[in-house]
C-alpha cells in the first residue's frame, strides 16, 4: 500500500510539473500577444496621426486657395499699382 501511495506522490509531482511548464507557455504566449497588440495600437496611433497631419496640410492648401478665389481683384489691383508706379516714373523721367 505504501507503494501505490509514493507512485500515486510521484504522479501528482509530475502532474504539477507538466502544468507548471504548460502554465509558463501560455504566459509566453500572453507576453507576446501583448507585444503584438501594443506595436498594433502604436502602428494605428502613427497612422492616426499621419493621416491628420496629412488632412491638415490639405486643409490648409484648399483655405490657401480659396483666400485667391475669395479675392480675385487683388492680384489685377496689384498688377495696376505697377503700371501706375512705372507709369508716374516714366511721366516723371519726362517731365
């Protein structure tokens, strides 16, 4: 009887150790799924944030051009100040 005790002593030792070890694996296993998850939220964050430094590099281009459109003499009121510049320096040059 004392026999079947110490096999049955040493099967429960072996027991634990074989779930100690598949314990260990699994937490392996946990660790680098966790790894995996944060490089993912950190690939989606730098993606996030390109994309919106991206919509507002265009956003800021559209607001550029519809500054133009918005006021389409300023360049013809530019363009006339010269002429009348040169023309006054021509006038004066003549006089």
């Amino acid at each position: 009887m004392n026999e079947r005790k110490n096999d049955s002593n040493l099967s429960d030792k072996e027991l634990i150790s074989v779930l100690k070890n598949e314990l260990e694996q699994k937490n392996k296993e946990i660790d680098r799924f966790q790894k995996l998850l944060d490089q993912q939220q950190q690939l989606n964050l730098s993606s996030q944030k390109l994309l919106e430094s991206k919509n507002d590099t265009t956003q800021s281009r559209e607001n550029d051009s519809k500054g133009d459109k918005s006021n389409p003499d300023m360049n013809t009121s530019k363009q006339n100040e010269k002429s009348s510049n040169e023309t006054r320096e021509l006038l004066e040059m003549v006089i």
